[in-house]
C-alpha cells in the first residue's frame, strides 16, 4: 500500500501547512512521488485547479512542492465561511450549498466516504501521501463526526506526527494534553511530535524532550527552528494577516488593505508584500485608511454585502474619498472590484441573506451575486501597455454597466475584464493572481512611483523559498525514520 503520513496539530495555526509543503519539496527532491491531501479545509484562500474545481490554497502550494497540478481530491472538503456560524461547502471542488455550523457537524458523516475515496485516487498514483490535519487532534467534543483529524486517520488507518508551536507557549503541555485526550486506539497512531518555531539555543529543549517522553511515551521527531522562509510562501489562514506588519523603506510604495471580515484570496496581496520597496499595511476595524497611502486595494471577499457594509460602518468608504481627492490609486478585486460599482444585489440569498446595497459608485457598474459559479485558469494582457496576466476567476454573479467600455484587461479566449474609470486611478477585474506578474506588477508599480524599478520574480522567489525550507526540514528532521514509520521505507 502507498505509504501515508499525517501532520496534525495541537492546535490551529500551528505550522502544519508550511511543514506539510516543505515535506512534500523534501520527498520529491529524492525522486518520490509525492502527493498532499486534506481530508478537510476551513478557509478562504482558495485555488483553482486542473479540474475545473477548487481547494484550499495551501494544498495548491503543497501540489506545487512535489511539482504537480492541483487537483480536486487533494482537498475533498472545503468550508468557506460567510457568516459567523455558517459556510458555503465545496465537495471535490464544487459547491453543494451553504450550512449553518451545526446543520454541517450532521452532514459531515455522509462526507466520509468521499474523503476515503479522494485519498484512494492520490494513493494510486503516488509512492507517499502527506496528509494535513485541521485545527486541533484534540476536539474531542468533535470527534464523533470528525474526518479532518482522528477520524479520518482512523478510518483510513494513518500515522500520525503532532505537530506543536513553541512560539504559542505551553508547549509541553500542549503536547501532554493531546495525547492524554486521545483514546488508547488513536494514541497508537502517534509515531511522535515535531516542536516547530524554535528560537534560540535548541539544547535548551533538551530537559523538556525528557518529559514529553515521560508523560506520554512519545518521542521527538525533531525541533524545527524558526524559519525565515515562511514569509516568502502564501498565507493560508486570514489570522497571518492580523500579525503581520508592514515592511519596506521610507521612501516605499505605501498599500492600505482594509481588514474585511469575510475576506477571501488574499494571496493576491502576496507578490506586493514581496516587493522590498512597498509596504503593504492590513488596516484593521475601528482604524482609518493611512492619509499617506498611494493605493488602497479593496481585497476578495466572502459575504460581498455584509463587508461592504463593514466598509461603511468603519468610514472607510470616507476615507477613500479623500485618499482619490489626494490623487490616491484604488484597485478592487473579485468582490472588492464588485463594491466599486454603483449597486449590489444577492437576491437570492447565497452569501447570505437576500439583499442590496448602493455600491461606492467609483465605477459605473453594477453587480448580481447568483448563477453558477465561475471557476477557470485564465490568461491575457493588460489593455493599456499590453503587460501580460495570467492567474484565475473564481466567482458568482454577473456584472454590467457603461464601464465595462473601459475594460482593464483582455484575456486570451477574447474575453475583457474589469474597468477603468475615466482618470485611470481606479481600476477592478476579477482575475486573481494579477500581481503574480513581474512584467504587470513592475508597470503597476512605476506609474505609482515613476522611475521606480524591481528585480523581484515572484514565482521563483516561491520556489526557491520551497527549496529552503525542504533544505532546513532535511536538516533538522530524520526524514527517513519519518518515511519509515509512513511505511514507505
């Protein structure tokens, strides 16, 4: 059988996507075939993939690492969250439909088997799968429906690494009370923990391996120091957006991002973040977008309504009005490209419920959320200098109006997106991935700062980052007792 290995953690936001990435560069450079999976997916970062579907964005990074297309089975649940206590469902990369969070705990069983089948398929065609857990190993209070984590190895008979945080604190403890939480049979899917994030003298861990082992019988896998890297791979959780700062010189490029609460694909803010001269800042609630900025990107979104309603309430509808007056730059993008229009409409109730809202009005446009979902790779070149873009759609709804004859963009089936408004200093689409491009991103840049150039090549810059991090795992962890107890030795 194709061995099988799984990371989970002792709790969310643990490290678990970035190692499962570095794992699967690891495997690959030795001449595996390599494959990430999921069982089980919260987030709004998502990607499109070969299939026509889609999944988390970090099992596209993991598909990246051992150098394959993503595709739907490697994530067979995805939840997006729209509400507080709600999400649309994706099932092998197409919506089913929207649930309230306990209406979905009742579905989740019937999921199962399609999550057994998904793994089947990744299994057939590769010497080792690295699988990510969701969230804690330890939610007990879920675990009689649970197939992100325990039930899901369980059921699929896989071991398993935990994975702590020692950047969080309480680090012994949070790997003593995993596994005293754990019942006996999934405890003996345990084949030991990693602590990740270390700083500092890593000896210093010495005493406290002594009373892991001690308390649980587990041994340590390896201490993964804290990795530079990181910064340099897309951010799968929207938290890394609320820790991060901004970066970049005096004279840098200055980005304001406001912080919505639904917001969705931010990875597209992840070439700019690269830029060593742009400072990209996320503007959380109750702060007002910086006076100094030179653009404000009005970022995807989850619920399209509710945060433009958040914009509103937060004044910064206001606070864009006098950032244009200043001579200020604005970019919108899938639903913050739909907030620039003149109206909004769901009526049907599918990012939540049914509604309207007058737009900004900075574009004449105007949007309804409904129909099929659009999800498709796309490519083409920016109308004005013919810079060429390439990245996805993944949208719903339809958007009309007399600014649609400024088009932004024209992709290569002769389809145009986007619109300009007349003085060219507010622009949408709804291609994601658009900063990816150094060509456009470089000519994006310069007419904000004229004369101001770059080197950077982002999509190198991802993959180089990859092998760094496959480097520091090869070093820090016994990569071939680990293949050994994922029964690929």
């Amino acid at each position: 059988m194709t061995a099988a290995l799984m990371l989970q953690g002792t709790g969310s936001d643990v490290g678990k996507s970035l190692l499962a990435a570095g794992l699967c560069r690891a495997w690959t450079r030795r001449g595996l075939r390599v494959r990430p999976f999921k069982p089980q997916n919260m987030s709004n970062n998502a990607a499109v993939t070969e299939d026509g579907g889609e999944i988390g964005r970090a099992q596209a990074l993991q598909a990246r690492a051992c150098g394959v297309a993503p595709h739907s089975a490697m994530n067979p649940v995805l939840l997006k969250p729209q509400t507080d206590v709600g999400a649309q469902v994706v099932v092998r990369g197409r919506v089913v439909g929207n649930a309230a969070a306990r209406d979905y705990h009742a579905l989740k069983p019937r999921l199962l088997g399609t999550v057994l089948d998904s793994f089947a398929d990744l299994r057939a065609q590769a010497d080792l799968v690295v699988v990510e857990g969701a969230g804690s190993a330890a939610e007990v209070n879920l675990r009689d429906s649970d197939i992100a984590n325990m039930g899901f190895a369980t059921a699929a008979r896989v071991p398993v690494l935990l994975v702590a945080d020692i950047d969080r604190g309480g680090v012994i403890a949070s790997v003593v009370g995993t596994h005293a939480l754990l019942p006996d049979a999934e405890r003996r899917l345990l084949i030991g923990y990693v602590i990740n994030r270390f700083r500092g003298d890593v000896g210093l861990f010495d005493p406290a391996i002594d009373v892991i082992r001690e308390r649980t019988g587990l041994s340590c896998a390896g201490v993964v120091p804290y990795l530079p890297e990181a910064a340099r791979l897309p951010m799968e959780d929207a938290m890394a957006l609320d820790n991060r700062r901004p970066e970049g010189g005096g004279r840098a490029i200055r980005v304001a991002v406001p912080r919505l609460s639904r917001i969705a694909n931010f990875d597209d803010l992840d070439p700019l973040i690269a830029e060593p001269d742009v400072a990209v800042e996320i503007v959380p609630p109750g702060s007002a977008l910086p006076g100094n900025a030179d653009l404000v990107i009005l970022p995807g979104s989850k619920a399209t309504l509710a945060d433009l309603a958040l914009l509103r309430a937060e004044g910064w509808d206001i606070d864009l009005a006098g950032h244009l007056r200043r001579g200020g730059h604005v970019v919108g993008l899938c639903g913050g490209y739909q907030m620039l229009g003149r109206r909004v409409a769901d009526p049907q109730g599918i990012e939540g419920p049914p509604g309207d809202l007058p737009g900004l009005g900075l574009l004449d446009l105007e949007t309804t959320i409904g129909g099929d979902k659009t999800l498709r790779a796309a490519e083409g070149v920016e109308i004005a200098g013919g810079a060429p873009v390439r990245g996805y759609e993944m949208h719903m709804g339809r958007t009309e109006g007399p600014g649609m004859a400024r088009p932004w963009l024209r992709l290569s089936d002769g389809h145009l997106d986007g619109a300009v408004s007349e003085t060219g200093r507010v622009a949408g689409c709804y291609l994601h991935g658009l900063f990816a491009g150094d060509a456009f991103r470089r000519r994006f840049l310069a007419r904000l700062r004229p004369g101001r150039t770059s080197d950077l090549r982002f999509e190198h810059s991802v993959d180089a980052a990859l092998d760094r991090l496959a480097d520091r795992l090869e070093a820090c962890l016994d990569l071939d007792r680990l293949l050994e107890a994922a029964g690929g030795a």
